[in-house]
C-alpha cells in the first residue's frame, strides 16, 4: 500500500499548525501513560510492602496459635490430674 493510495500526497505539504497541534496532543497522551505507569508502579510496590508486612503478622499469629494450644495442652494434663 502505497502513500498516495491513503490519499496523502505529500507529507511534507502539512501545515505547520496542524503539525504543532499534533505534536502537543501526542505530548499530552505521553503525559497520561507516564501517569499511569507511574501509579501502576506506586500500586505494585504499595502491594509489595502490604504482602510483607501481611506475611510478618500471620508468622506471629502463627507463633501466638502454637502457643495456646501448648497452654491448652499444658491445662489439660493438670486437669487430668486431679
């Protein structure tokens, strides 16, 4: 498919206006992608932190669980005692 099957016969024949006006929206788009990526990349590390910090709760939760049942344990031997 050739240029001038589009209909464009020179591309350099463009207005400087219209070139200007182009260029200053594809700017602006450029801004919004940079925008997003940069809340995408905020929103992956707020994620990150979130998982560690998760995942360091649910260990002491864990250590917390292991403990009472060696607690209940403990209770019901001295309860089988008497």
């Amino acid at each position: 498919m050739a240029i001038g099957d589009l209909g464009i016969e020179n591309l350099t024949e463009i207005p400087v206006d219209t070139a200007s006006s182009v260029v200053l929206e594809l700017g602006k788009i450029g801004r919004w992608l940079q925008a997003i990526g940069i809340i995408v990349i905020l929103w992956i590390v707020f994620q990150i932190v979130n998982f560690i910090i998760n995942r360091k709760r649910m260990k002491r939760l864990d250590l917390i669980q292991e403990r009472m049942e060696n607690i209940e344990k403990k209770i019901d031997k001295l309860s089988k005692k008497k």
